[in-house]
C-alpha cells in the first residue's frame, strides 16, 4: 500500500468503509496516522475493530484533527458532514488527496488524471494498456479497479519514471486539493449527477478543477470541442505555455480504427485520440501505440462483446447509463450495404431508472435501430418514444428482452443492451445489471463459459 510518513502521529477521521475508505484507514494506520473510522453498516467495521477508535464523526468533537475522509459516495451538498466539519475548521477531503500528499514521498514518478461524464473508464484503461506495451510501468487506479492507496507502490525500474493513472470522477475531484497531475484529460461533459451540483455550471466546473490544480506546465487534454468543453479548453489555453493545452485529434488516427475490434464507434475513437496524446506525452512512440491498440479489450460492461452467435454479435454495454453515453454505441454499428441489404441492425435493449425525460442524444441515431426493446421503470417512456420511428417490443425485464432481440435478430445484426439509464430499479449497480445480460446471453445460446459459475439471479436482487 501507498504510505507517507505525512501523516504519522496526525488525526483523521474517515467516513464510509468501502472500498477507497477502508484503503484510506488501511494506509493511515500503516503510516502511524491516528484514526477515527465510521460506517453504518456493522459489517464494514468489523475489521478495524480494536485497531483505530470507531465513532461517528459527527458526533465528534473535531478540534485538531487534519482532516475527514469521506467516500466520493457521500452528497456533500446534503450530509451534514460538511457543515459539521466546517464549525472546525477541518477540511473534508477523499483518499485522492491523501494519495497527492504522499507523493513527494514516492520514488519518482507521473501522474494521469482522467474525468468526464463519459468516455473516462475506457481511456485510462487505453493509457495503461499503451504505457504497458511500451514497457513503461503503471499503476492503474482511481474510480476504476482497486483504490490507489491499496496499490504498491511503483518500484525502481530500468525504463524510466513510472506513471500511476487514475480515473477521476467529478465527486473525487471535490474531494481533491493538491493534485497536480502531468497529463489531465476531460472527455466530454454531459448533464449527469446534477441531484449533488447547483446546475450544470457547477458540474462542469467540477470536472474543470482538475486542470486548475495542474501547474500550468502541465499538459491538459480535451475531447471534441462541444460546449462546455470548448470554454474550458480556451480558458485553460490562457494559463499555460503555448502548446500546453490539446484537443483530440480524430483525423490523425481515424485510418487506423478499423485495426481496433475493442475500440469501434465514434466515442471510442475519441477516446483513443485523448489516451494517444497522453501517451505520447510520456514518451510512447507512434510505433509503439500502433501496436497496443488492436490488442486492447473492452472494459466489463463497456461495449463488450459477449459472444457471436449464429452471425448474430452480443455487446454488453450496461455502463452506459445516460443517453450521451448511448449515442455514440449505437452509432458503432451503422447499416451495411453488403448486409441484409444495407438495413438496421441494431436491436436495441434500453431502459431502467431515467436521469433525463426523453431521448437525448440518441434521437440522432434512431436509423441505426432495427428495433427496441424496452424494459424497467422508464421502459413505457422509451416505447413512446421510439415508436413513431422504428418498431418496439414492451418487455418490462431484461430476460424477455434478450429472448425476444435473439429470436428477432439476422446473421450480421448486433443486439446492444445500452439501457442509457442508470439500474437502481431492477438491479444494485450497473456491474450486476451487464453480469446479468451476460448470464442471459450465456444461457440462450447454451454458452457455460458465458454464463456465471453461480445460479441465475433474479433482477431485482
């Protein structure tokens, strides 16, 4: 694990035990940090009984302590933790922070930090994928895999500094203050997330943040320029040296995407371009990334093709959970003149908890679907929708859905479960919401190494 002597015989409290707040205290601990940990559930503070205090923060009395650490899950426009560590004085922080604190204390090093309300998973693992195949160690970490502070740290090594990639959503990077990174990247921005921002301005300004904290050495790396973007790209052009700041060059490296079976679709050419120019920021030559990219594979969930069965391809595409990020999958998949003659492919599988009335940017590409098939809570609203422009199966689950799209489905046709809505009604998060398509697809096409060693799980566990 990542530890600092920064920390030693100082006080932190730590709020939320999952995953990034039991590496926070894990780290603390092994740093001779004294801790307050706190979780409601009795469960996450099983193991740190008898090794640190347990109390709830804000019944805490917070004078001297150096900080409180909560989980990016925590809405700091309504838990009163804020406030509370406010009357003291003490800042709220994340385990992103604690990781920039203890950096002068690591082996020399880079740095990558990625946001944008989509596109962020897929580039940073592009990053550390091309990093790898060049021979450059990293470390991959963030709000993508295993926390960072968990991670060992980067050893000595004999083919220069090392990199640690981190993904970085808009809540972590409230969370964050010290982090000056190398290379940033902001993909796009998308309305997403606004129950914890006064308004979209605020979102945006979020997500901005992690170019203010660079030094203005720093490179800055956006996607295409489509407002807010655009403004934030010029705004930083401003504040740093003349070649400091860049958009994706699509243009570049379009002739090349054919060679990418995991990376097709718009988006992800976008996605490379971001991760191409931060790559080669740290030294990757073209050779070198024109190697790594035909043999990057999807992410789980992410445009990720299941199987091919009978000419027919599965993609598994759960983490798409609004409509800016639906978009660009369907438009991966644009009819074929020499199949079924040049008719829709696509069979669409859409629905689940809405963050958004209507289409959004989908409603440009309804000639891509061959048809729909709705499910869940916002599954009526979708039928409505689409209806008028291509033919729609009402399903309410995702197990008719499949059948139903698999029966429907000619050789050369995609059925793309994208349900551009987030999963709460039927399923915990979108990880079990793609498990679970992909068990379907498994158990149709009689694949068991597909399917999930464990029993079918109902959806709405």
């Amino acid at each position: 694990m990542i530890t600092a002597s920064a920390f030693a015989d100082k006080r932190y409290a730590v709020l939320g035990l999952a995953r990034s707040g039991a590496a926070a205290v894990e780290a603390l601990l092994a740093s001779g940090a004294k801790v307050t940990a706190w979780d409601r559930q009795d469960i996450a503070r099983e193991p740190f009984e008898g090794r640190c205090e347990l109390a709830d923060p804000l019944q805490l009395d917070l004078t001297g302590y150096a900080g409180v650490v909560v989980s990016p899950g925590v809405p700091l426009n309504t838990h009163p933790i804020a406030a509370h560590a406010a009357k003291f004085d003490v800042p709220v922080i994340g385990d992103i922070e604690l990781f920039a604190l203890a950096r002068p204390e690591l082996l020399p090093h880079k740095v990558v930090g990625v946001t944008g309300t989509n596109g962020k998973s897929t580039t940073v693992a592009l990053v550390h994928h091309i990093l790898q195949m060049a021979g450059i160690p990293s470390v991959l970490g963030g709000n993508i895999g295993d926390p960072i502070l968990g991670q060992e740290p980067l050893a000595p090594n004999e083919n220069g500094v090392g990199v640690y990639v981190l993904e970085l959503s808009s809540y972590q990077i409230d969370l964050t203050f010290n982090l000056d990174c190398e290379a940033a990247a902001l993909t796009n921005i998308t309305p997403d997330h606004l129950d914890r921002y006064d308004g979209f301005a605020a979102y945006a300004a979020a997500k901005e943040r992690l170019f203010d904290m660079q030094s203005a050495s720093g490179l800055a790396v956006v996607g295409l320029l489509q407002e807010p973007v655009g403004t934030i790209y010029e705004t930083q052009k401003e504040r740093r040296p003349s070649g400091r700041v860049v958009s994706a060059d699509l243009e570049k490296i379009a002739k090349y995407q054919p060679q990418w079976p995991a990376l097709q679709g718009p988006h992800n050419l976008e996605n490379a371009a971001v991760a191409i120019a931060i790559a080669e920021e740290l030294g990757v030559k073209p050779a070198q990334w024109q190697h790594a990219l035909p043999r990057f594979q999807s992410l789980p969930h992410r445009m990720e093709i299941v199987c091919e069965e009978d000419g027919v391809l599965f993609i598994n595409d759960s983490k798409a959970t609004n409509t800016a990020s639906t978009a660009p999958a369907l438009a991966a998949f644009p009819p074929d003149p020499s199949i079924n003659e040049g008719t829709p492919r696509v069979h669409w599988i859409v629905g689940g908890l809405a963050k958004e009335e209507g289409l959004g940017d989908c409603a440009q590409q309804l000639g891509m679907i061959a048809a729909a098939y709705t499910v869940g809570e916002a599954g009526p609203m979708f039928a409505d929708l689409i209806s008028p422009h291509a033919s729609v199966e009402r399903c309410e689950l995702v197990s008719e859905a499949v059948s139903r799209a698999r029966d429907a489905a000619r050789p050369g046709d995609v059925v793309l479960f994208s349900p551009a809505c987030a999963s709460f009604d039927q399923f915990r998060d979108y990880e079990k919401r793609g498990e679970h398509f992909r068990q379907l697809v498994g158990v149709f096409a009689d694949r068991p190494d597909i399917c999930a060693a464990d029993t079918l799980k109902d959806e709405a566990a």
